[in-house]
C-alpha cells in the first residue's frame, strides 16, 4: 500500500491474520507507536485502528492478509470490505481499463 502524507484509512478491522513489513513512516491514531523502514508488525483478528501518515515522502508498507479487511466510516458503518473477490475484480478491472493482458496464471 502506497499512502501519502496527511492521508488516513480509516478505522480497518482484519479478520484474519496481518502481517505488515514497513518500508517509510506510518502510525496508528489509537497507539502510540510508530512504524519504521524495516520494522514489522503481525496483528491479530478484530483489532480496530486508524492507520495515518505524516511522513513527507508518503508511507509504503506491505501488507499480508490472510483473510478480510474490513474498514468502516466514523459513524461505524461498513463502508468496503476487501478480500480475495475485490482483488480479483480490481486486477481483472484494472487490466479492461488499460488494454493489458490478464495473466491467467495467476489463477488456479
């Protein structure tokens, strides 16, 4: 995920296990905690947060999501979820808009 500074997603609720390897600046709103280039974070299901960026040069994490992410909008309604189905529909989506090849391999 590439975020730019002054941007937030806010409040994601994994539903499975997350992992996170940081390559600029992030932070969540609820923790007093900041991600590092390098660092790395495993998150359990259903915890609630708000990520945020203030680095200059935007954040840049990769994320590794066994299972559903959820994010919700600051009246706690479910806005989008995002899982396998809505990768797939975004990369196939994705490759219409732009007259690419789909890469069927990528398929089982």
């Amino acid at each position: 995920m590439l975020l730019w500074s002054g941007v937030g997603v806010v409040l994601s609720v994994p539903l499975g296990i997350l992992i996170l390897f940081f390559y600029r600046r992030w932070r969540y709103l609820e923790y007093d905690w900041v991600a590092r280039p390098g660092g790395y974070v495993h998150e359990s299901p259903g915890v609630i947060h708000t990520l945020v960026c203030d680095d200059p040069n935007g954040m840049k994490t990769v994320f590794w999501l066994n299972g559903s992410l959820e994010f919700y909008d600051d009246d706690d309604n479910l806005t989008q979820t995002f899982d396998v189905f809505w990768y797939i529909d975004h990369y196939l989506s994705y490759c219409k808009e732009h007259g690419l090849p789909v890469n069927n391999a990528l398929f089982v």
